[in-house]
C-alpha cells in the first residue's frame, strides 16, 4: 500500500504535506504534488494533514488506477533529467 | 551493484548514534538508547527514522516512535524482535558502543499541538504501540494541558506489560514529574490471552465501560477528553469507529480536533 494525491490537490499551495512527510516523499508535478510510491513509506502522517483532503491510501478501490499513473509520472520523471525534488519546502 | 557503487553508498552514510543501553524485556520486547544529536529537535509522541547498514551496504530504514521525552538528553526506542525482520532481526543483537543510523526529521501526529484542549487525556496503545505514551507521560506539558491522563496498555501476554509497568512506577519518584504526576496519571494495563485483573481487549473494555468503572472515573465525552491511539491496524479501526460514535473526530497538526492516531505503528 501507498498513499496518492488526488486532483483536489491541483494548485493547492499549503504544502502542510511536505513539511510532515518524514522520508520527503513528495515531488512537484506539472501543477500537483505527487508521491513517490517506491520512497513512501505508508506513515500516514500526511493524510490528515492535508488541507485539501486530497490525499488517500491506495487501497481505496477507485484509487488503485491512480496510483498506476502517479507511477507512470515517476517512471518518465526517472527518464527525465531536468525533473528535480520538490522545491516547496519552506 | 559494482564495487564502486556501494564504496560510494557507505562513504555517504552518516556515523549514526552511539547505543547508550540496551535493554531486553522478553524474548520479542527489547529497548535501546542512544546518543541524541543536538541538532535534533523533536516534540514529544512524535516518530523519526532509524536503522542500520543493509548487507548491500545500503542503508535499511523504519520509522520508530521516540520513547524518550522532548527534554531528554538521549533516545530511547521500544522495539519489538521479528527474527526474520529485515531490520529488527540485526537490530535486537546492538550493543553498547555500537551506532545506530538516525534520519534528521521527527514527526507524527500523536502529539499535544494535534489536539484541542480538554479535560482528560486518554492514551490507547497496544504492544509496542506504548512508545510515543512513554514519552509524552515523561513530558510536564502533558499535565499542564490535561488535569487527568489516562493510559490503557493492551499486550496478549503479561510479560510483555513489563516495559510499561517499570515505566509508570519509576515515574512516582522522578524530579521532574513526580509532583506533577501525583494523582493525575491512570495506568490500565488489559491482557487479552492470560488471566490477568483485567481482561480483554481495550475496545471491549471501552464499551462496555468496564474501564470507567475499574477506574472510578467517568464515561468519555466529546466535550472534555481527548484521545490519542498507537496500536495495530485492527485497533486504529475499531477505536475510530468508537471514539467518532462517541462524538470525537480526528485531528492533525494542521487541524486540531478531539482525537489522533498513529498510522505508522506497525509492531
């Protein structure tokens, strides 16, 4: 299990997420946060601390296709040099 | 992986922290502390990284809840022994001397700012799940911002209480909290597969409001207590279905609410 990010999440700049997150999981997507599936490690600490309510675990049924394509954003941000962590962080 | 790689891979790993003690309560139940950096800031309840060097020189993490309080010179950790645990199967063999690798970034939401005030502060922690609880029962901010704290501790066997148990009694005679402590602190130990005074599973305990009773105190409300909950997957479930029956919702550093629950635990 991992958790996701959900489209609540598009132009949200709270960032409550990233200062909790204890493996700094979250990376900057074209207009989201997304997390790092491999480097995520199911804490939990930023599902309720999200603001937007935009964060959920995967195990939810609807969100396992999500979860595909946050792993696809990954896959082609590995191949993509110029991609680099999140600079959110305050 | 090529020579080169893992040379570069242990080059970059910190020191870690030095192991001050170990202490082994059972054949499944040891504790440990270790030097704390001073860099290393942490609120009381919360949970930081630790670990050791993998065999493939890489280092092998897992999130603990520090068992020591915010004030404390050292860490201590409580940890449970899983023979064939990628981690605790190496960590249960450290010794004084040895170092132990420790990430810089504490958090959690089992802590005080996730709350809102209240009257009664009650703790439910299953197993291992005691650590953050012997921290913020060891923190003065814990009784200057609850006039009663209530702490229930569920294990299967009696043994495994031990750690727990120590804990509460020493507590009487320390200089910092022993005053502070004075009345304000209930310890209610439940196991679930020995005889035991009280029997059962905390849950159970909780509904039928044999734990008020045994306690002399009264029933739970929204409207004056909070809760804190560390305990397995089964029992974050259960307590947040009885604890949102009872009026209580759940809260985060960011929106402090009537209880919290750590998702982390998984001893």
């Amino acid at each position: 299990m991992t958790y996701v990010v959900t489209e609540n999440c598009i132009k949200c700049k709270y960032t409550d997420c990233v200062s909790v997150c204890p493996v700094d999981c979250f990376y900057e997507g074209e207009n989201m946060l997304v997390i790092h599936p491999d480097e995520c490690i199911d804490c939990g600490v930023c599902e309720p601390e999200c603001p937007a309510d935009a964060i959920k675990p995967d195990s939810e049924t609807e969100l396992e296709a999500l979860a595909e394509i946050e792993c696809r954003v990954f896959q082609k941000m590995a191949r993509d040099s110029r991609s680099e962590r999140s600079t959110y962080r305050c | 992986m090529n020579t080169h790689q893992t040379l570069k891979i242990i080059d970059n790993l910190p020191d870690g922290e030095l192991v001050t003690s170990v202490k082994h309560w059972t054949n499944r139940l040891f504790s440990f502390r270790i030097e704390r950096p001073i860099s290393l800031r942490f609120r009381s309840g919360e949970f930081v990284m630790i670990g050791l060097p993998g065999d493939n020189g890489k280092p092998l993490y897992r999130a603990y809840s520090i068992a020591s309080p915010s004030w404390d010179e050292e860490l201590e950790f409580y940890s449970i022994k899983i023979q064939d645990g990628p981690l605790t199967s190496k960590l249960q063999n450290i010794k004084i001397g040895d170092r132990v690798l420790l990430r810089p970034k504490p958090t959690g939401t089992l802590v005080l700012d996730a709350l809102i005030p209240g009257n009664r502060l009650f703790m439910f922690a299953t197993g291992t799940g005691i650590a953050p609880f012997a921290s913020l029962i060891r923190d003065p901010e814990t009784y200057e911002k609850f006039a009663e704290v209530i702490l229930t501790h569920t294990c299967r066997n009696i043994a495994e209480l031990k750690y727990g148990k120590v804990l509460v009694e020493s507590l009487a005679d320390d200089p910092l909290i022993g005053e502070l402590i004075d009345g304000k602190l209930k310890y209610y130990p439940t196991i679930t597969q020995e005889n035991f005074k009280t029997k059962g599973r905390i849950t159970n305990l909780l509904s039928n409001g044999q734990l008020f009773s045994d306690l002399c105190i009264k029933e739970m409300s929204a409207e004056s207590d909070r809760a804190m909950i560390c305990g397995s997957m089964g029992l974050n479930n259960d307590m947040r279905k009885i604890l949102e029956a009872r009026g209580l919702s759940e809260g985060a550093n960011s929106r402090p609410a009537e209880y919290v629950l750590e998702k982390a635990f998984v001893g």
